[in-house]
C-alpha cells in the first residue's frame, strides 16, 4: 500500500473531500495534514468496508437502494478489500481518512451509484462502528494471549509444586512458601484482567451505525437488523451518545495499563529472582541478551523490557483520559486522538505478551538456591502461633517471640540453633514440641485454608486455575 503526501488536495477547491461543497478556496497545506487522519486510520480499512456493506443492504431493506445497486456497492466494496489485502490500495492525496479512501476508490470501481452509499450516514456514526469491530476483533487476539501465559504459569507452577522458598514483604524474607503459589499469584492477577476484557467485549457489543451525525438515521432504516448483520448482539440506546461514546476504548486502555502493571510486577520479581544475589530462578538464554563490553554478562532484557512497557500503557491511558474529559457532549475532532493510543497499547500488548509467556514457559528454578534462602527466621511467625494455639494472647505472643529472635541475633545463632531452655526461660509455655513448630514444611502445611501455601491448598488452586482456563 502506498501513500501520498504534500499540500492540499487541489489548488482551488476541496476535490475529494466529503464536506467540501460550501467552501470555494483550498485549504491550507498544513492544516491539511494536521486534520488528516489516513497516516493511521487506515488500519480501520477491513472495519470500514465491512460496515459499509451491511450498510448497503440495509439501506436496500429499506427501499433506498435497489437490490441491483446493493450488490453493485456490495461487489464494489469486495474489490476494494481485496486491494487492501493485497497490498494494492493505493492512497491518493485526497484521502483524509479511511472512509474518504474507501468512498473514493469505491467510486472509481462502481461508478456513481458509490454516491448513494452515505446516504443517512455520518462519518462519525461510521466511524464509531468501525471502532467497535476493531476492538472486538482484537480482544479476541488479546484473550488467547492471555491465556497462553496463564496456561504457562500453571503449567510451571504444577511441575514444582514441592519447591519452598522465601516468601516476601516489603521486599525483606517474612515467611516459607511454596514456589508454585508465588508463581500462581500471578495467574489471578491475569485472571481478573481476563474478566476485565470480558467486560469490555460485552459493553462494546453494540452497533452505533444509524446514529447519523447526531440525531439518528432519517430513512427509517432497520438499525436491529444492521446489528445483527454485523454481529452485534444490540444497538446503541442514544444516537448522540452513540457517536461520542469512546468508554470502549478507554476500558481497554485501563485494561492495557493494569496489565501492564501485573507484567511489570512479575517482571521485577523475575529480575530479582534471576540475580546472582538470588539465583532462584534462571531465565532461558533465547530471552536474554550479552552485554558489549562485559562478557559474563547475562542480561534479563525480555524482563528489563516487558516492565518498561508498563510506562507506556499507563501513558496511552492518560493521554485520551485528558483528552475526553473536557468535551462537550455529542461528536468533536478530538476524538481523532482515541485510535493512535489504542494502537499503540494493542500492539505493545500482543508483543509483551508472547514474551512473558516464553519466559514463564522457559523458566529454570533453581530449588537449592530457594532452599538456601530459608532461614531461621522466617520461623518467627509460626512460633508465635506455637503460642498462641496454647491460648497465650497473639499480641503477647508476638512479644515474646520477639525476644527469642533478638537473643539469636545477640548470639549470633538461628532460631532453632537456640536450646529449649533458652526459650523456656522466655516462656514456660514453650516445651518439648516446639521442634515441630520451627520446620519450613510444616509452616507451609500450617497453611491449608484456601488460598493458602500448603501442597493441598496450591493442588486446589491449580485445579481451578485449570478450570478457568478451559473457559
């Protein structure tokens, strides 16, 4: 496809433009090019044409088309597409969107009845509905992206389901948990994005073609049939609503950016994990890359990459939020703004995706390094449910435990490495069993509510997440 640029499309008039009959000068070059939107609208090309032709159907349904004109419009259309797929499409200077484009090739291959095509029709209702198509089509694409790297965590997460490593807060070892439900997290972070997307495809679900500019279809044209033509399940309830509504792609902006923010999180831990400091997880080497002056080095970019990103989809959900909030009600030139964000957070989206998931996918625990990492401490909590189980208040039971690690630390001692007088003298109420208390195994097995850290409660995790997943 091939595309022109320069002045305005003629010296004297507006030749190829849609809203050109009461102007009589040219306009100028520049705001020519600032109010063209083809350099990026193009992509709206198989929207366009689809909405078109179920526009001349139902445009023929309601007696303002021959059956013989519909299909020559039809016929047309089908020429025009096969152009663009093709990569034949040519854009011609005159071309200020996609639907000008679309319009003025139509013409050439049909004749005059193209003429007939807008009859009722607005390039703002037109161009909400390509929209919608747009974004229905690409959730699509988004949810099975989605899903592949969930599918990829609990793949990862039910192969190593014995593993114990540290869990963290605040970025300091606070207690022993299973690998798998670290790396599981994550999938139900992804698992409200999903319900997030699906959110989104049901309230896109409704056609705004027939809106006209504004005030709605003058002709009497069957607006429910035209939806289900294409694919909708339902209209749109107020044609000046219809026209302005871009809650669509807000909604999978703020999808994008939360998104985002999970991946980035996983990103970060991976980064971490995959230290040398750490050394819990390695990443495959086809996601790494070298550095071009230190040899040894084994860079995680993938990761490195896939959290910067999460800069970008929170930018492109701002910029349209500023932009929108200031508009008066109806359609506004504005709104122009909503398809290069949009874009923009689609295509990031469907790269970081696949490369999250190979990550994930590709990954080499590291249960020695993990295993290393426990340390006594981590116990800490589990004694003073030891405690408290013997009906001694938590909040003294945390104090006195308290005591117990700072005497370790005094002595420069672990926690179980301290005899069990030294912790009767803290506490009578500490006796022989205390020693079942002070194991990483059985303070993750402590943990067995739902949700939890123990290998039954991950195993039930697992066997919903695989539920989920066949949804």
């Amino acid at each position: 496809m091939t595309a022109s640029s320069g002045p305005s499309p003629s010296a004297g008039a507006h030749a190829g433009a849609l809203w050109g009959g009461r102007y009589t000068g040219a306009t100028d070059a520049q705001m020519w090019a600032f109010n063209a939107s083809i350099s990026f609208d193009v992509r709206l090309a198989p929207m366009d044409i689809r909405g078109s032709m179920a526009y001349a159907r139902a445009l023929a349904r309601a007696g303002l088309l021959t059956a013989g004109e519909a299909d020559q419009l039809v016929d047309g259309l089908q020429r025009v597409a096969a152009e663009f797929a093709t990569g034949a499409f040519a854009l011609a200077p005159t071309d200020e969107d996609i639907h000008t484009a679309v319009e003025r090739r139509l013409g050439e291959l049909a004749g005059p009845v193209a003429g007939k095509l807008h009859t009722g029709r607005s390039r703002n209702d037109q161009v909400a509905t390509d929209l919608r198509l747009f974004v229905l089509g690409a959730i699509d694409n988004l949810e099975v992206a989605l899903r592949a790297l969930q599918a990829a965590i609990v793949d990862m997460a039910g192969a190593h389901t014995e593993v114990l490593m540290p869990g963290y807060t605040h970025l300091q070892p606070a207690q022993p948990v299973r690998f798998s439900h670290w790396l599981l997290s994550f999938f139900w972070m992804l698992q409200r994005d999903r319900e997030r997307l699906a959110g989104v495809r049901s309230r896109a679900d409704a056609c705004p073609l027939g809106a006209g500019a504004l005030a709605g279809n003058a002709y009497g044209l069957d607006r429910e049939a035209l939806a289900r033509d294409l694919g909708f399940s339902r209209v749109t309830e107020n044609s000046m609503d219809a026209v302005s509504d871009r809650d669509l792609v807000l909604e999978l902006l703020s999808f994008g950016a939360i998104l985002g923010t999970h991946l980035s999180r996983l990103a970060e831990d991976l980064i971490l994990y995959s230290s040398a400091e750490f050394g819990f997880v390695r990443l495959a080497e086809r996601y790494t890359t070298g550095s071009s002056i230190m040899p040894q080095k084994r860079n995680p970019d993938s990761m490195e990459l896939v959290r910067g990103k999460s800069g970008r989809l929170t930018g492109n959900l701002v910029r349209l939020l500023v932009t929108v909030k200031g508009l008066p009600s109806s359609y506004d030139k504005d709104l122009q703004e909503d398809k290069e964000p949009l874009f923009d957070t689609l295509d990031t989206l469907l790269l970081v995706l696949p490369v999250a998931t190979g990550v994930v996918a590709t990954l080499e625990p590291n249960p020695a390094r993990m295993a290393a990492a426990l340390r006594d401490d981590l116990l800490a909590t589990d004694l003073a449910d030891y405690l408290a189980r013997k009906g001694l208040p938590f909040r003294e039971a945390h104090h006195i435990v308290g005591r117990c690690v700072l005497l370790a630390e005094e002595r420069g001692l672990g926690l179980t490495a301290l005899s069990l007088d030294d912790y009767s003298a803290l506490s009578p109420l500490f006796e022989a069993d205390l020693r079942a208390a002070l194991s990483f195994e059985g303070a993750v097995e402590a943990r067995a509510v739902t949700g939890g850290t123990a290998l039954a409660a991950v195993q039930e995790q697992l066997r919903r997440a695989r539920t989920l997943l066949e949804t």
